[in-house]
C-alpha cells in the first residue's frame, strides 16, 4: 500500500536533481592564441618581428611559443620558446612540467626537429648575456641561409637558494635562420632579447639576489664613458634587417622586334678645283701655276677652260715675233 508513496519521492528527487544540472559546455585548457605584447620574452628592437604568440598554461608555470618572421628556404618557422616553471599550484588541473637540466642529447634532439636537413655545429666558446651564460649552435643550408640554434637556461645558484627563496628556472630556446645575415648578426638577438615575465613571490625568484653596485664607481683610474661608441667599440651589434618575404612573380616572356636599319647614303664627292691659268691682260703674270690648297689627291683633272684662247708663250714679246706667230 505505501508503493504509490515511494514512487512519487523518487519522482520528486529526480526532478529535483534535473533542476540542478546546468548543461553547460567547459572547454578543456590547452593551448591558446594571446596578444603580442604579452609575449613573456621580446626580441631587441630591430629585430625580427613577432607573427603570433601560443600560451599553454601549466600546473607549475606557462610556456609559451613566439613565432618570428622568417625569409628563409629552410623548412619551419623561426621562434622564441619560453618555460617558466617552478609556480606550483598556479593552473590547478592543466598538468605540470618536470624539470630536466640542460642536456647534450635533448639539444640535437631539438635541433634536428627546429632545424631540419641543416648540419649545425655547436661553439665551443663560452658566452654570457645579460642573464647569465647561454649556447648555440650554427649552420649553412644548401640555399646558403644561415641558422642559429640558442638555448638558456636562466636559474639563480645553489648557494642563493634559501629556505623559502629562489626556486624559479626559466628555459628560453630561439631558432633563427635567415637568407642573407650573418652568423654574427643572428647572434646578436641572444644578447638584445628581453624577458618581460616575472613569477609572484620571491620564493619563484630565477634570478637570486641582486648584483652589488660596481666596486670601482668612486674610484680613480676607472673612467666611465657616456656610451660604448666613439671611446670604445661595440662588441655585439644587436638588431639586424631580415631578408624579404620570399614572393614568386609569375614569369613573363618579353619579345624584342628588330629595329629597321636607315638605308645606307652614298658619300656626295665635291667637284675638284682645277688650276687658275692667267689671262692675256691680266697685270699678275705668274710663269708657274700653284696647284690648290685642297686638291683631292686622288682625283686629277685638267683645266680646260671655256670660250678662251690662251696665246703661246713664245709668241709675247715684241711685233716681229707676234707676227711672225700669227703666219
């Protein structure tokens, strides 16, 4: 008898708990696409330009990667990857990242996936930045681009860690190749790039203490200049101009039609100028005829003058010759 009395709690509950179900949809967190400019670390100005930023947020921090502008034949895109890792607790629920020292092996590894078909050479030369020391590797593709491969990992050191200071690591990765700068130009982003994110606390602090102030300021014999041109050179040119995007213009054929050639024009020859023979009353008797100043000399002509008649000289002089010429 009391089934109808059951069956109508159960009823009720399940409406009850029909009632509280939102049904609303929850998006996993994963990566996602954030503003530039709040890149965690920016490259020196001059320098490449960023083309996107991707955030993943973890259980211990957030990484990040930068993509640059890249002009190059070699496959991939060139990028800035930032860990901040040590912040446990910040993203509940989105998985933490272990924490690996820097490696040999893990280094190929990574350049074989960033760089592909490049044969990179490490440099043996210890180099430092302005966040401690840092590596790379170098090398030439078969187009002539040349590429970088950096790695930093920026931590404070063991005897700066205390009890509850200075846990934080920061790992930076940057990947450059670039078809017309060079080794040295490229390598100059490692030491103009900038890191813009910090972690809450000081227990996180990847930088330790600061730096004392410089023991010789104050001091003589230890002359400070307003900048590092003019009075010194500069070690490291940071900043450099990428090469142009790689555009391929659709080939055109250019017909070149000839030209049609003057008709040749036959030279116009001068008549030549024949010798000046004197005439009978003429007061200037010249006994030699002077040929002209500018007689051609391969044409030769001789006078004969028109409508004159030039008497021999053997018949000038006196009456008797004259009329014994004219017999």
């Amino acid at each position: 008898m009391h089934f109808p009395k059951t069956i109508s709690v159960v009823a009720v509950a399940a409406m009850i708990a029909g009632c509280t179900s939102t049904g609303g949809v929850r998006q996993l967190a994963g990566p996602e696409a954030v503003a530039p400019e709040k890149a965690l670390v920016l490259p020196p100005p001059g320098g490449p330009s960023i083309v996107s930023v991707v955030e993943q947020k973890r259980g211990n921090g957030v990484e990040q990667t930068i993509s640059l502008f890249t002009s190059s034949s070699v496959q991939g895109q060139n990028f800035l990857k930032a860990q901040f890792l040590g912040a446990s607790g910040a993203n509940p629920g989105t998985g933490s990242t272990s924490y690996r020292m820097i490696r040999e092996g893990d280094i190929a590894r990574e350049m074989a996936r960033s760089v592909p078909a490049v044969p990179m050479a490490t440099s043996a030369t210890f180099l430092q930045n302005s966040y401690g020391p840092f590596g790379y590797a170098s090398g030439h593709s078969r187009a002539g681009d040349t590429c970088i491969y950096a790695w930093q990992q920026i931590r404070s050191s063991q005897s700066a860690h205390t009890q509850a200071r200075n846990f934080g690591m920061i790992q930076i990765r940057l990947r450059l190749c670039d078809a017309r700068a060079t080794e040295r130009q490229l390598l100059g982003i490692v030491y103009g790039y900038t890191v813009t994110g910090t972690f809450d606390g000081d227990i996180w602090n990847p930088y330790g203490a600061p730096p004392p102030a410089n023991p010789t300021l104050g001091q003589t014999g230890a002359p400070i200049y307003p900048d590092e041109g003019g009075y010194r050179p500069t070690t490291m040119p940071i900043g450099y101009e990428p090469a142009p995007a790689a555009i391929r213009q659709p080939r055109t054929v250019t017909v070149r039609r000839a030209q049609p050639q003057p008709a040749p024009v036959a030279p116009v020859l001068q008549p030549p100028v024949g010798p000046r023979v004197p005439l009978p009353n003429d007061d200037t008797q010249t006994n030699a005829i002077e040929p002209p100043a500018e007689a051609p000399a391969t044409i030769q002509q001789t006078a004969r003058p028109i409508g004159v008649t030039v008497p021999s000289p053997d018949c000038i002089g006196d009456a008797a010759m004259t009329a014994g010429c004219q017999k």
